[in-house]
C-alpha cells in the first residue's frame, strides 16, 4: 500500500515481526492489538479491547505515545473479518490501518516521528507549531505556521454546473482520492485489487477490481458510505 504526501511515497506493509495479521490477531512487533476470547468449540473469539490497552500496546511497541483513537473503526473490521474466517479481508483491513513498522530497537528515529504523525497516531503533536492548511485539495496537509488558522475553513466540496443553457446552478459531487491498495490472490492464484478511497467532505468506500490493476487515483461514486 503507498500513500503520497507532498511529493514523498509512504509506503504500509504486512510483514513478519513487524506490521503482520494471521490467524493470531493483528500485530505491530509481536503486540497483540485485539482481545482474543476463547468460544464453543474451541474456535477463538475476537474484541476490541479498551482504547488505553491499545494505545499502551501501540506504544510500547513503537516507543512513542500514541493516540489510537481513529483506528477503532478499523480494527473492529479486523475483529470482524477473523470472527468470520475471513483472513484475507483482516490482512486488507490491518493494512488499511496505515500502521508503520516499528523500530527494531532503540529510541524512534526522526522517520518514524514523521511515519507515526502522518498515520495518525502520534499522541504529543502540536497543531499550534504545525498548523493544517484546513482547504482542499486535503485539509490535513501542513501550512507554514504564520498562514495556519486557529479555526481553518473546513475543505470546499468540488461543484460542477450541471444546468443547461448557461445557468449556473450547481450541485455536490463527491471526489475521492486512493489511498490504500491490496492485491489478493484467491486459491486459484488469480487475482484481485482491493482499493479504499477516502472522499473529501467525509466518508469513505472499498472498490474492488479483478486482476492486479492498481487502483484509479480519483474516483467519483454513486454514492459514498
């Protein structure tokens, strides 16, 4: 999965000791992020834990103090996913959770610092020093201190004149910008792209498309979740 930010490339991963999910519940270092409860016949049962477990967890984990707040939607998609048997959908859903690798030892390097904010997760962030920019074409990207707003306009929704014979009457349509992708192979090997976008104005959907496609950057739907 890639993010791009101001012209950097971010990129998630799954991977052994570090980000990974399995039939052990999602992890960051071997950290479990999930309760785990054992059900009728034998088969386990997971739950979200309190938000202050997890955030301790996260932050042993990546040595920072960490706000984990905006990843419990996401994480009771994985809870949901493993419940159902369905290990592919919780390894997508712990990927779309934009976590980073954590560090191998030692004290967060600057990298991650940046990593961990831009996810998210970094508790201590001080919006007075790093003011967002509050307008479109994404309101969470960073303004110079001396132009940030204590109170920023929220982002503009696009509009687009759909009126005939030049009257300019106009209506909302939803934009809405990729931002993480999965490619999964089904027991046949074949392939398909899980690709969730995040739209301005709010909300957020899942497309998925056959093959190993990559993932339109801008969607506009029907509808938005």
């Amino acid at each position: 999965m890639r993010q791009f930010a101001s012209g950097e490339e971010t990129t998630y991963r799954l991977l052994t000791g570090a980000v990974e999910c399995d039939r052990d519940g999602p992890r960051v270092g071997g950290v479990v992020l999930l309760r785990r409860q054992a059900a009728a016949g034998g088969v386990p049962r997971w739950s979200l834990p309190p938000l202050a477990d997890i955030e301790a967890a996260l932050s042993r984990a990546y040595g920072s103090n960490i706000e984990a707040s905006r990843k419990l939607g996401g994480l009771r998609v994985v809870a949901d996913a493993l419940n159902k048997g369905d290990l592919a959908r919780a390894q997508i859903a712990t990927l779309l959770l934009r976590l980073p690798d954590p560090p191998k030892s030692g004290a967060p390097s600057a990298n991650l610092q940046k990593r961990l904010r831009d996810s998210g997760l970094l508790k201590d962030w001080n919006p007075d020093a790093h003011p967002r920019t509050g307008v479109g074409p994404n309101p969470g990207w960073f303004a110079p201190k001396d132009v940030g707003s204590a109170d920023p306009s929220p982002a503009p929704k696009p509009e687009l004149s759909t009126a005939p014979d030049g009257d300019h009457k106009s209506e909302v349509i939803p934009i809405c910008i990729a931002e993480g992708i999965a490619v999964v192979p089904d027991e046949y090997g074949n392939k398909s792209t899980s690709c969730h976008y995040v739209c301005f104005g709010g909300g957020s959907f899942h497309q998925d498309f056959q093959g190993d496609v990559g993932c339109p950057p801008v969607l506009r739907p029907n509808f938005v979740n």
